[in-house]
C-alpha cells in the first residue's frame, strides 16, 4: 500500500495521530470530499492550542489568491480548528462568517462551520445572513447546512428547507450521506446535529 494510501485509510478510520499535521493539511485539498471532512477533524485533534491562532490564520491565507494555491477545505479546517478552541476562534467568528459574502469560497463549508460552532454565533448576525444568503443561493448543500445551522441557532429554518428540491449530500459526523428532499425534512426534524 503506498503512503498516500495509508494516510487516507488513517483519516478514514479516525486514526488521526497516524496522519500528522503535514498530510492533514495535504487533505483538506482532496478531491474526495469525505477526506477534507476527516482531514479538518484531524487537524482539530492534531493542532496543538499554542497553535491554533496560527493554523487558523494559515488556514485564510489559503483561502486567497495570494497563497498561490487555493484550499476548497480550509473553512472546515478553520471550523474544527475553531471548535476545539472556541476562546481563540472568538476573534475570528465574524472574520469566517463573512465568508458567504466570497463566491469563491465553498460557502456550503461555512455554513457546516457555523452549525459546528454555533454557541460561538448566538450573538451574530450569523443567522440572517445564513437566511439571506440561502434566498440568494440555489446550491442544495448550502441551503441544507444553511438550514440545519439556523435551526441549531434557535431559528426557523421551514423557509429555507422549502428550498431544498434535489438530493444534497451531506457529512453527518462520520460519513457522506444522500438524501432526497423529503428524507433531509425528515433528517432536520430529527435534530440530529
């Protein structure tokens, strides 16, 4: 099995020290989505307190042109970053929620982090944009993480799950899963997250 193999098998089992920081960033570019998933739980585990104001900043420099290669999975990074230090992420909640306002930015992935974090955003507007955002924007893994982040903030979310009309894959902690648009009311009713 070559190296690249191991660590994706690694990541896929949650055997994250196995994994090291290196290639936990090296997979938050995966073409495999499911891997950017486990590769930002990875570097929640794996980054070390003292370190995560500068991961997390590492994290938005690759989300700019700037950076030279552009990382689709640095909002999840950022997010579990965010989670396992929620006093460090403070300083940068309104930073990363105003990534929606960033068409080049995977806002689906915003939207998860804000359902991940949501007791940081209880006191943001993060709701309203969520909402805006989801009349503006017709991708169905946004508006189903939109939805399940502002049902966790306390709102009603019918509006936007209305708008869900297509199967949307999402992560729900351990894997990828499909579900058609009736099957995800149902999912959101269930308060799962």
């Amino acid at each position: 099995m070559r190296l690249k193999d191991e660590v994706a098998e690694a990541l896929l089992r949650g055997e994250y020290e196995k994994v090291g920081l290196r290639n936990a960033f090296r997979y938050l570019y995966s073409a495999e989505e499911l891997l950017r998933f486990k590769a930002a739980e990875a570097l929640a585990v794996l980054c070390p307190k003292s370190n995560a104001r500068n991961y997390i900043l590492r994290l938005f420099w690759l989300l700019s042109d700037e950076s030279g290669a552009y990382c689709i999975g640095s909002p999840l990074g950022i997010a579990e970053i965010g989670r396992k230090n929620p006093d460090i992420f403070e300083s940068f909640k309104i930073k990363f929620l105003y990534l929606l306002e960033n068409e080049e930015v995977e806002r689906s992935y915003v939207a998860y982090g804000i359902l991940r974090n949501a007791e940081i955003y209880f006191d943001t507007e993060a709701r309203f944009l969520l909402e805006k955002k989801a009349l503006e924007l017709n991708d169905q893994k946004f508006l189903a993480y939109s939805a399940l982040a502002i049902q966790k903030l306390g709102g009603d979310a019918s509006n936007v799950v209305k708008r869900i009309s297509s199967a949307v894959k999402i992560y729900n902690g351990t894997d990828l899963v499909e579900l058609d648009a009736e099957a995800f009311r149902d999912f959101i009713k269930s308060n799962i997250f």
